[in-house]
C-alpha cells in the first residue's frame, strides 16, 4: 500500500507540505486557546483587570478566525489532492487493462476487475481524504496536548499515564471483538442476499418442484443467523461510546480532584487548571480519533493489494518489438503452422500442432465437441491470445510483428454471446464503422437479417439499445452483432459460434446473404449445427485440441469417424448423405 | 420494455467507517428522493409498533441518561466553586469574618473584588473545603457512571428492536416473493426486484442502526442543555442561542450548495462505472474493431468530470465542520469574555461560567448529528418506499378450497379452446385445441416466439388462460391447486438451475424423503452416475453457486436425474439440449428416451431429429397450431413442417423457394 501512496502522492509533495503546515498550526492553535483563557482567568478575572479580559479575548477570536482560515484552505488541498489520487488511479488502471489479453481478463475476472477499478480506488481516496485531515491532525493534537499538559504540570500529567492506554485498551478490545463479528457478518449478510438471488433465479423451478415452503425455510435460516450476529455487533458497539465518555469524564473529576490540592498549596495558578482539563480533553478526544480512523486502514490496504495487482500485471500481448515496416498485402491467406496454445501452467495443451491454411474467398467451417479448441484457435488469429507453439501468419507476415491496430484492421468478429453496447441500434452497427452512412447501416442490418424487426420500432435504427443489449432477445442482438461486422466489411470474418441463436431458416437466408458480400474475403465459421457448416468451402474436424479431418462435408461424410459421430448426433446420417 | 436496473451504490458501512459516525461531516448521500416522504415515513413507523414497549422505555432511558449527562458539568462547575473559593479565601487574612473582608476591600477601593468576593461562600484564611469538594466530586463520580449505564441500556435495547424490526422486513418480503405471480417477474427487470430485497433493505438497515438512537439522543442533549444554560445564566444563554440558528442556517446553506456537486458525482459514477463494465465485458470487441484510443478517451473525459464534481463536492461539504468549529469557537470566547467580567465583578461563580463552556461544547455535536440524520433518514425512506412498492404488489388469485385431487394420474392432457395472452395488444395463443393421450410423446415444434414456452406455463399453471380449460385426466386444473397441479409434471428446462449444495442435494430436490440409494438409482438412470463418482468427493461435492465447477451437460444430466427421482406422471422437457457437445449429447439422449418411456411427456426443441421420433407433433406458428400429426404424415403434407425441416438442409436458395 505505501508503495501506491507514495507513487501517486509524490508529484503533490508541495501541496502534502503545506498541508502539514497547516495541520500544525491548526493543532497549536486549538491548544493556544485554552491556554489564553486561563490567563484571562488568573490575570483578568481573579484581579479584577477587565481591559486585560477584553484585550486577551480578542487574541482569541482572532486566533479563531485565523484557525477557521487554516481549516478551510486544509480541506480544500485535501479535497484536490484526494480525488486527484483517485482519479490518476482509476485512468492508469483502465488503461492497464484495456492493454490486457483475453486470458489476462479471465484470471482476474470481469467483475472483479470492474470492482478493482472503482470500488477499490474509492476506498482508497476516502482513506487519503481522511488521512489528510483527521489522521494528521488527530496525533499532532494528543501530542501537542501532552508536551502543553507536562509542560503545565508533571504531576497532574502522570494522570495521562493511566487514562490514555485505558481508552486504547477499551477500544483496541472493542475492535478485536468487533472485527471478527464485522466480517462474518457481511458473510451472512451476502448468504441472505444469496438465497434471495438464487429464489429469484430459479423461481420456476422452484415452484415447479413444489419447494416453496423449503425455501423459505432455508431463507428464515439464513435470516434468523444474519440478525443473531447483527445483534451481537451493535450490542458490542453500544458499549463503546458510554465506555469512553466514562473515561473522559472520570478523568475529569480527578484532574478536578488532584488539581485542586496543586492550587490550594500554591503550585498551580487557578487558571491553569482550566486550561489543563481542556488539554485533557483535547489529548484523549485525538486519541479517540486517531484509532477509529486508523480502523479505515486495513480496509484499504486489502483494496490497495488488488489495485497492486493490476497495475503490476505486464499486459501478455503486446506491440511488436521490431514492428512490420512495409504496408501489408492485403490477400486473406491465414496459415498456422504447428501452432500450439496452453494455459499457463495447464497440465494439458488445448491445442496440438495444428497446422492448416485458410485461403482468401472461401469459407472454413471448424467443428468439434466442447473442449476440442476451437474457440481457442480463432481467439488466436486475431491475437486475443498468443501461441505458446508454433505460428500464425497472415499474407505470410507472423502476426506477433503487425502492430496490433493494424493487425486488428484486417478483421471483423461476431462472438458467441452478442453483446451490445448502451445506445442505438445505429450507433452499435457503427461500431464496426464510425463513418459509415445511414444507408450503409440499413444495407448490413438487412443482410443480417435484421430489418424485419428494426423496422417495426418506432424509432427504427434510433431505437435505443441498453447496456448490454438486455432489452433485446439473444437471435435480435446477434443479429446486430452480425451487422457491426458486415457494415465493417474486414478482410477475414471470424463468427464464432454466433449462429445458433437463431432459428433454422434465419440462418440460411443469413448466411445467403452473407456469402454474396463475402466473396473474396476470408470467412471462419466456428459452429455446432451441421445445416450451417454443410455447405462450407472447407470443414476442419478438431478434436481434443488436433485436427483430426479437413475436408468438404461429402469427403468427411465417407471418411471421418468423428465427423458422422458429430452429425449423427443431429440428423439421421441417411438425410444427409 | 426497459430493463434498466437502479442500484443504488453499496453503502460502506463500518466498525468506524462509513458517513456519519465520529467524523460527523455529510458525505453526500445518493440522490434517491422519496416520492412520499411522509406516507412512507409513516408507514415505516407503523412497522415498529410490535416494539412499542420497549421504545417507550428506551425513551425513559435516554431521558434520564441525558437528564444526568446534563447535570454532570454543572456539578463539576460546583466543585470548581469550591476550589476557586478555597483559592480566594486563601488570599485573605484569617480571623477574620466574610464580611468584614469584603468591607476591607470595599475601603480599598476595589469595588470589583469586593463584590466577587461577596457573591461567594467562604472563610477568609481557611483555603479549599476538601471535605465538601470529595462529596461533590463523588456526586459527580454517581451521576456520570450512572448517566453511562443508561445509555448503554438505551444503546442496548434500542440494538433489539431495529434488527428485530429488520429481521421482520425481510421475513415479509421472502413471503410476499412466494405468494407473487410469474408475470411480476418476468415482466420486472431481475436486477431491479434483487436490487429492493437486498440492497435497499441492507439500506434501510443502516439508517435505522444510525438515526434512532442518535436523534433521541441528540435532541433530548440539545433541550436539556438549552435549559440548564438558562437555567445558569440567561445572559449567557441568550448569546449561545445566537449561534444555534446560526450553526443550522450555516450547515443547510453549504449543505445545498454541495448538492449539485453531489448529484453530478453520483451521475459520472454512473457513467463512469458503466462504461468500465461495459468496456471490460466486451473487452475483445473493442480491441478487434479498433476502439481501444477511444474508449480510453471516453474514459478520461468521464473521469475527469468526476473528479471535478467530486472534488467541489467534498471541498464545500467540507467546510461545514470548519465553519462551525468557528462558531463554536467564537461563541467559547464571547462566553470566556463575558462571563469572565461577570465573575470579576460577582455577578457569576466561576464555576458556572466553566460549567457553561462545558454546556457549548455539549452543544455543537447533537446538531450536526441531527443536520446529519436528516440526510440519511431522506435516502432511507426512499429504499423503504421502493420495499413497499413490493410488498403492495397483487398477489396471486387463492387455490380452491375444497380442491380437486386425482388420485393415481394416468396422464391425459386436453386443451378446450385456450386462449391467453401476455399483454393487451399482442395476440399470442387463441383458439387452442390439443388432446393428448397417456403415454404418448407430443413434439412442440415452431419458430421462436410461436408460443412454445407459453404453452409451458400455461400447463404448470405458471399463468392462467385467459379463456378456455386446461384438463388433466378430465379434471381442470383451476380446480386443482397449483402445487397438486405441479406436482403432477416434472420439468426439465433450458436453463438448468442447480443451487449450492451438494450433488446429492440436487438431485433429491424433487423428493424431499428421498433415500440415498433413490438419488444413486435416479443417476444411473439418467446416465450420470459413472461421471459423479470420477468427482473427488462423489455425491456430497459441493456445487457453486450457479454451479460452474461441471460443464454445462453434466448440468443437464444432473438436472434429469432430478427429475427422474421426482418420479412425475407427466414430462416437460423444453429445449433442453441445445447447449451441449456430441458424447454428452448421447448420453443426454439415452437418459431422456429412458424417462420419457411410458410417460406422457412434452418435448420442445430445436434439434429435430429428437421430435421424429414423437407420436405427435404440433406446429405452431404465431401462437396457433397450423400442423398436428407424426413425422411422415408432415413430411408427405408439405405444410409448414415440411418447410422447416428442409430448411435445416437443404441448399438455402430451395430453402427461400418452398
């Protein structure tokens, strides 16, 4: 955690020592008060000197004003400098994972990143902002206080001695009890929502299987479990704040008691004593604060590990060390050659010496059962992830020495989900194209088969889209996805699996469609369903991680096992044959 | 319809983090407004009734608590009497009595002092009363400790009826959640309804924990604090009044002056938040089609504004503290100032004028604890609002009192002029008519959004017809209840829903007096049973959540030995298969022609070499049923299951032909 601090801080340092400057004279001042009300008690009150009053309570009031002056510019630096620390943050963060590779993203996990790049960071911040203020001033204050209090009277400090480790006892128990109780808490708590979510979820089959009542049943378990252990908590924190007033109060009375005697024998000016039960105050007051907000600190060094963690991660793929100087032929022909992948430290490779070549204006069709790899191989032709083996080699150039924004010109995907994005349909069509014009986005919307239902919205291809595409069903937003990628109109398409959410006739008039656009360019067709691959230029058989047959759909019929076990499973092997 | 879900962000509470607390600045709450703020605080209140009592004698707690807090300073204010007298009398000379001192002084010409001396209690010479001052400093010692253990009971107390109140909260929200009709969840966004049963409880939770016991307090603290203050010195008082208002005007001015800045945070969060998710769930996307510079930039610019907004935010919130530690301080001087003169001249004791010090202090933090509260209680309400709005919800119609039951079901299925409809204007299913026999498969086949899955819940009663009868062995099913009618189909659906717990578990979900050899024999049946004991821990492994630890046909299978434990009269099985690879594929098959044998069962898919099989098949298209017959009877008809079925592979352009 220091070291994130200290690197994003650093550039501030100026701002940090004003800031300190600052805290210190507001800590002296707080102190100087006090100690100009015992002299206007020893020297104005108890002689009777009221010009003396008037004159000293004008030092104060505008030692007041002065402090007021002191805190207002503190929170403003703190307030920039906290959320500058954020907001540089959270840029280099987002800018670290946008560098990341596929698997980089799965290691870590969307959601996890997403939380690391906000969640995280505003603990952070808040734990600056604070930091700046409270925990700066806090010990400046107790120590402060108890060089004025020793300075004022050794013996009556002594008292310190006992009330000060006193209250960090309290409160360091309290937090070793509370702690503990805290965190099973938020475990019981997301147990709670848990149950709830997964009711929610499956609330067909719940009712389908006549489980109402063992739900609930489950859900007031978890309930009565969460409120025993909430009850504990609070009741715990219940304690806390009367403890601590006892303590300062009681510290009171005996400095009232012990102070008494060092005035009547003449060793303390009556003033003075005043003075020292507002120093009193102020020391255990600090103290008080100093560890309640040092309780923030374990929190964000937890957020800081995770915030680390990232931006320690050296993104897996990067630009080309010596890049591919010469413009790049443009043909479409991808060969791999041997090509291996493996997970890092994976027993098994997903992919084994593969080696094939796809040439420009024909279309190659990839089947295989789960776990063959052929998810894997397209991820690996546009450089979503690395060969670990071998190499893929686009016009013949390898595709590690084309930069990446170059390389990726070359391609147009349609992933297995299709995930839009929040906005218009026009505005997700564009996606593939920014500059493409309002006719060009209808042309691809109607090749993918998407004008019949776009055109029924009232606001046609202005329709909004939410984040994610969730107010359209699965076949409407592959549908556009399949758009995004043809108004793109790439040199080599890569459709993965992104045909099977649409039903039968979709697909054939679709890829009809498709095939008049595509004719000298390269198309990749993953896919499961055999009337989608049957009329492929090519069929590549994989299975577990090998090519096990490359040919047409006639050939393979014939001559590959796992091919007819593949379409038996699908159709009678008379109908197609 | 939309599906946008609010969530309001996670509240980070803490043992000492979190808004509010010693801290005491505002930090900004969400900008979610309460429609009605009265009714539904109101309303809110209603649901402490059952805790009545023990709110009451809260109540009586906190009074005496605070009535001895109050009382505390001004006690101390006597034993500094004493000492400051003791310290007086010391200065004079012995022998002599009060009064003739004071008349020396007089003579002197030190009219003040004369009269200090005077107003107080004293023996010249004898120096400070120890005696009296350990009484008095034993009083206070009593009401201080006393005063503590009050407020620890109130604390206490208070702790048990909020999570109890709570506890009841969400116990009448899971039930309502069982009582609720499908068409409420299927037509809310499911982000939405998880958003109200669990974040906006956890909300109201929190506020509760923070404002009741602090507003009882801080109220009762500021009252008897004003009384004793007048009580003392109304001079004074009235001049520690002026900062009152003055601290409230201040606090509500920067406060309103800060909430711009705060709503414009919360919505560049927003932005900001959505745009991380997005971008990083379609991570690949944006790098293939050449987004990466941009999305970077969008980053920055909403990044940016957040800052600003954030910054401003905090700064001017920020200021709140200083402003009235100013006050607090300016009000702590005119007291010293003026009160000092008052003693000087015998109009106060000292004492009391310390005692009054003590009072302002005791003053400041009630009232940003109140300014506080009132922010808090605003973004309560509203997630108390949103709750409500659930639990008014319609619930579904009551089952039949007597129902109807049959007893050893043969399986017969008859549709009698179905009609139904989701919404209003949209026409889905009219004029239904199908009869089915016991033990014959029934094949559902037809393009998406023909009405399939309808007819699904339809039979399970998940909706209700709009017109027409559903029977089963000739009974209707509205004069069954909907459990008995449930009971009588076992349903193995697309989407496989599995929850955590163990295997074993799972499978007996069906059957809640399942035998272990029952689920181990539902396995064999349905062809998963080898796959399970290669699993480390066997039938107790533990499923996760959404159980991602097996592939997705595992899933199917163990969903099918689920169903086959449950042992149903009649099958559903919607388009289970479509998410699974070749073996698994087999073995899926196998499974299903094993349950399906000698029940009637009802199968919806899209791999049609499944419904070939089927001894009748049904076709819908736009709700109605165009075709009903077996395989090759439709294939000779060359109606629109010809259609289908050639479109599956045959050349595309015959396909566009037919």
């Amino acid at each position: 955690m220091g070291e994130l601090f200290v690197t994003y801080l650093r550039p501030h340092w100026r701002v940090l020592i004003l800031i300190a400057f600052l805290l210190l004279i507001q800590a002296i001042a707080n102190l100087y008060l006090p100690s100009l009300n015992a002299d206007i008690i020893n020297n104005g009150v108890v002689t009777g000197d009221t010009a003396y009053i008037l004159r000293v309570g004008g030092l104060m009031l505008l030692i007041s004003v002065l402090l007021g002056f002191a805190s207002v510019i503190t929170v403003y630096f703190s307030a920039r400098t906290s959320m500058r620390f954020g907001r540089d943050v959270r840029g280099d963060i987002f800018r670290k994972v946008e560098g990341f590779s596929l698997s980089q993203m799965h290691a870590f996990g969307v959601p996890s990143l997403i939380t690391r790049n906000t969640n995280d960071v505003q603990q952070l911040q808040m734990l600056v902002m604070v930091g700046l203020t409270m925990m700066v001033l806090a010990p400046i204050t107790a120590i402060g206080g108890i060089f004025m209090a020793t300075r004022e009277n050794l013996q009556l400090s002594a008292l310190l001695f006992v009330t000060v480790p006193l209250m960090i006892a309290v409160i360091g128990y309290m937090v070793f009890r509370a702690v503990p109780l805290f965190r099973a808490m938020q475990v019981k708590i997301d147990r709670v929502n848990g149950v709830l979510r997964e009711n929610l979820a499956g609330i067909r089959v719940i009712r389908a299987f006549v489980r109402t009542e063992h739900e609930e049943a489950r859900f007031a378990d978890a309930n009565a479990d969460l409120t025993d252990t909430a009850l504990k908590v609070t009741r715990l924190f219940a304690l806390i704040m009367p403890t601590l007033m006892l303590i300062m109060n009681l510290t009171i009375v005996a400095v009232i008691w012990f102070g008494g005697h060092l005035v009547s024998d003449g060793s303390m000016p009556i003033g003075n004593l005043f003075a020292f039960q507002s120093y009193i105050m102020q020391i255990l007051f600090s103290v008080m604060m100093a560890v309640m907000t040092m309780m923030m600190v374990p929190r964000a060094a937890a957020s800081a590990e995770r915030i680390q963690a990232v931006l320690q991660a050296t993104p897996e793929i990067g630009e080309p060390a010596r890049a591919h100087e010469e413009p790049l032929p443009r043909i479409g022909r991808i060969e791999l050659r041997e090509v291996e992948f493996r997970y890092p430290g994976a027993q098994d490779s997903v992919l084994q010496k593969v080696s094939f070549t796809l040439e420009p204006g024909t279309t190659t069709a990839i089947v295989g059962g789960t776990g063959s790899g052929k998810s894997t191989l397209v991820n690996l032709l546009p450089r979503l992830l690395d060969v670990t083996g071998g190499q893929v080699l686009i016009d013949g150039v390898d595709v590690r020495d084309i930069p990446l924004e170059k390389l990726w010109d070359l391609f147009g995907i349609v992933p297995q989900r299709g995930f839009l994005f929040g906005g218009t349909i026009a505005s997700n069509v564009r996606f593939g194209n920014p500059d493409a014009t309002d006719e060009e986005v209808l042309d691809a919307l109607t090749v993918a088969q998407a004008r019949e239902f776009v055109d029924l919205l009232p606001e046609g291809i202005e329709a909004e889209v939410d984040q994610g595409g969730v107010n359209l069903s699965g076949g409407q937003r592959q549908r556009l996805a399949m758009a995004r990628c043809i108004v793109r109109d790439p040199l080599i398409y890569l459709f993965d699996d992104s045909f099977s959410a649409l039903d039968y006739t979709t697909d054939a008039r679709l890829r009809a469609a498709l095939a008049e656009r595509t004719q000298d360019r390269t198309v990749v067709i993953v896919a499961q369903r055999i009337s989608t691959i049957i009329d492929a230029d090519r069929i590549v058989v994989m299975d577990g991680g090998q090519v096990v047959g490359i040919g047409t759909h006639d050939q393979l019929i014939d001559e590959c096992e796992a091919y007819q076990q593949i379409v038996s499973s699908q159709v009678a092997l008379e109908d197609v044959r | 319809m939309s599906q946008r879900t609010v969530t309001p962000p996670p509240r980070s509470g803490g043992p000492f983090g979190g808004g509010g607390g010693p801290m005491g600045g505002l930090q900004g709450v969400s900008d979610a407004k309460a429609q009605d703020f009265r009714g539904s605080l109101k309303r809110f209140g209603a649901r402490l009734r059952p805790e009545r009592i023990v709110v009451i004698f809260v109540i009586v707690l906190a009074v005496a608590s605070v009535f001895l807090a109050v009382l505390g300073p001004k006690i101390l204010g006597n034993a500094t009497n004493l000492i400051f007298e003791g310290f007086i009398s010391s200065k004079l000379p012995a022998g002599v009595t009060q009064a003739q001192a004071v008349a020396g002084l007089q003579a002197a010409g030190q009219t003040d002092q004369a009269q200090m001396v005077a107003s107080m209690n004293l023996t010249p010479g004898q120096g400070v009363d120890f005696t009296a001052l350990a009484q008095v400093l034993a009083l206070a010692t009593l009401v201080y400790v006393l005063s503590s253990v009050l407020s620890w009971a109130q604390n206490y107390l208070m702790a048990g009826v909020t999570q109890r109140t709570i506890y009841r909260l969400r116990e009448d929200v899971d039930s309502k959640l069982g009582r609720l009709p499908l068409r409420y969840f299927d037509s809310s966004s499911r982000g939405d309804v998880l958003s109200r049963v669990t974040n906006d409880i956890d909300n109201i939770s929190m506020t509760l924990q923070q404002t009741l016991t602090q507003l009882i307090t801080a109220v009762l603290t500021v009252v008897g604090v004003l009384g004793m203050m007048f009580w003392i010195s109304p001079l004074l008082a009235t001049i520690s009044l002026l900062t009152v208002p003055l601290s409230f005007v201040v606090t509500m001015v920067i406060a309103k002056r800060s909430q711009p800045h705060f709503i414009a945070q919360w919505k560049w969060t927003g932005q900001l938040n959505g745009h991380v998710e997005e971008t990083y769930s379609g991570h690949d996307l944006v790098k293939v089609f050449g987004h990466r510079a941009k999305s970077i930039a969008d980053f920055d610019v909403a990044n940016e504004r957040m800052y600003e907004s954030s910054f401003k935010a905090q700064f001017i919130s920020g200021i709140i503290q200083p402003a009235l530690t100013v006050i607090s301080n300016i009000n702590y001087v005119l007291i010293a100032v003026i009160g000092g003169m008052q003693v000087a001249t015998g109009a106060m004791s000292l004492g009391d004028v310390q005692a009054f010090i003590q009072y302002s202090r005791q003053f400041t933090m009630p009232i940003t604890q109140i300014a506080g509260v009132a922010n808090i209680l605003q973004s309560g309400i509203a997630s108390a609002e949103r709750v409500f709005e659930l639990l008014d919800q319609e619930e579904e119609t009551p089952d039949p009192d007597p129902a109807a039951r049959i007893e050893d079901i043969e399986g017969r299925i008859a549709f009698e002029d179905v009609d139904f409809r989701y919404l209003e204007d949209t026409p889905l299913i009219e004029d239904f008519n199908l009869a089915v026999d016991p033990g014959e498969i029934v094949a559902i086949v037809g393009p998406t959004g023909a009405g399939k899955t309808t007819l699904v819940n339809l039979l399970m009663r998940f909706y209700d017809v709009d017109s027409g009868r559903i029977l089963i062995d000739g009974v209707p099913t509205t004069t069954m209840t909907r459990d008995d009618v449930r009971r009588t189909f076992g349903m193995v659906l697309q989407d496989t829903w599995l929850f955590e717990g163990t295997i074993r578990e799972n499978i007996a979900y069906g059957d809640a007096t399942a035998t272990p050899e029952d689920v181990e024999a539902a396995a064999r049946a349905a062809r998963v049973d080898h796959f399970v004991r290669t699993l480390p821990e066997g039938y107790e492994t533990m499923l996760t959540e959404g159980a991602s630890n097996i592939s997705a046909g595992e899933r199917q299978l163990l969903t099918i030995a689920r169903a086959f434990l449950a042992d149903p009269a009649i099958l559903i099985l919607d388009e289970a298969t479509s998410s699974v690879d070749t073996r698994t594929e087999v073995l899926i098959q196998q499974a299903m022609a094993a349950l399906r044998h000698d029940r009637t069962s009802f199968v919806i898919a899209h791999r049609l070499s499944t419904i070939r099989n089927a001894d009748v098949i049904v076709v819908l298209e736009r709700g109605r049923i165009v075709e009903q017959g077996d395989h090759e009877a439709l294939i000779a008809a060359r109606g629109a299951y010809y259609r289908l079925y050639r479109s599956q592979f045959e050349n595309p352009d015959e396909a566009l032909d037919a």
